[in-house]
C-alpha cells in the first residue's frame, strides 16, 4: 500500500462516453500527477499539478481533462477517447520542498486504473 | 536535455543467480537518480535512490545500485534472485528546475523473467 488510491482499477469505455478516473493521497503531500503507460513505450507525464495548480500539461489533448480541487485529489476527465488511448494510467504524489534547493522528488504511485476504449 | 537509456529490454536469470540491470543518463547537472518496480497489474513502487553522499545505496528486497558519475551510469543489482523479483524495473532521473517543483524522466524499462 503506497498511500495512492486509484479508482477504478479497470474501465472499458466506448469512444462516445464520458468517464471520470480518480486519484486520491494520504501522504500530505502537495504534487500530484497523471502518467500514461503504454505497451512498449516509456511512462509519459501528462500533467502536474502543485498545490492544486496546473503546472505542466506534456500537449495533452484537450479530450482528456484533469481537475484537482485539493492537494488530496487528482481526477481525469473522459470524454470522445480514442482506441489508442487504451493504457495504464497511474497517478503519483509527492512533497515539493519549495526551497531554492534541489527538488528531491520521490514520486509514490498509485495502482493504476487499466483503460480499454472500444 | 535529460534522458535514461535502459539498453535491455528483457533479461531472463535463473532463481538464485546475480543481477545486474543497466541504466545510463543524459543530465547536465547533479543528477537524482531512482529505480522502480512494477509488478504485473500494478503501480510503480520506489526500490532506492541517490541523491549524494555514497555512490552505493541500498534498497528494498536486498536491491542496491552504484552510481557512476564517469559512466554516467545507475545499473541496480542483487546478489542472488528470488522468483518473486520478476517484474518490470525502471530506472529515472530526477531534475531540478531552481525552486519549482521537478520532474522525473524514466527509461523504457527492463522486464525481468525468473527461471525456476
């Protein structure tokens, strides 16, 4: 246990539906981010978000939409998929510092929830 | 720009035999360096890292890595392999943008079968 939920585990969805992936924290921490896992391809950050702002978004398409209403939740917004969007998407947390030092960025992963667009 | 480089995609050793997995970096500064896990259906757990200080750390499940700042290499290794280590490693490089928050760069990963 890592201290990052994901729910659901598993969704199926069709290319018309719209569905919601959520990601919750019980680190105390204040970063929180969305990474897309893909076969044969390496982990790709699709956003970050800092004490609930939006920091980075990798050109992300606009059909998936992320929202963190607090440091503790992270969701991602379905809506119009493509069947290449089918993958593993985890979610991770962890503590920005905030010095002018170095960012010692230990991440904690959640489980994943497992995509299939149809 | 910062980038990792696993060379092997898949490493297959008998229970009991040692390992080595190899892990090479592309930073322009002082790097962060991580190795994780990944268990079939699930997440990535953290297995051990570098910051500074001593070039060998340990981990978890009896895992440590060397870092080599004239190899610019982090290879993970582990004495004698238990069934239970098949999984996916990958290995990350931490970077440092002044006092906002980083981000972490990960290779394509190694996936590691275990001969009984």
């Amino acid at each position: 246990e890592t201290g990052v939920t994901q729910t659901p585990r598993h969704l199926v969805m069709g290319m018309t539906n719209k569905k919601s992936l959520k990601c919750e924290q019980h680190l105390g921490h204040n970063a929180m981010y969305w990474y897309k896992q893909s076969a044969k391809k390496p982990l790709e950050l699709m956003f970050v978000y800092n004490f609930k702002e939006q920091t980075e978004n990798n050109s992300v398409p606009s059909r998936f939409s992320p929202e963190c209403p607090n440091s503790s939740h992270l969701f991602l917004h379905l809506h119009t998929l493509q069947p290449e969007d089918s993958a593993l998407y985890l979610c991770a947390s962890s503590q920005d510092r905030g010095s002018s030092g170095p960012i010692k960025n230990i991440q904690y992963f959640g489980a994943g929830t497992r995509l299939s667009v149809l | 720009a910062q980038s990792v480089t696993q060379p092997d995609i898949h490493i297959t050793v008998s229970e009991g035999a040692s390992l080595e997995l190899r892990c090479n970096y592309s930073y322009g500064a002082t790097p962060y360096l991580f190795w994780y896990v990944q268990s079939p259906g699930q997440g990535l757990q953290l297995l051990l890292k570098y910051f500074s200080g001593d070039t060998l750390v340990q981990g978890i499940k009896g895992f440590e890595a060397e870092f080599k700042r004239s190899q610019s290499s982090f290879n993970l290794r582990k004495p004698s392999v238990h069934w239970s280590d098949a999984a996916e490693y990958f290995c990350a490089v931490g970077s440092w943008r002044g006092s906002t928050l980083g981000r972490l760069y990960f290779g394509r990963g190694t996936q590691l079968t275990v001969w009984p």
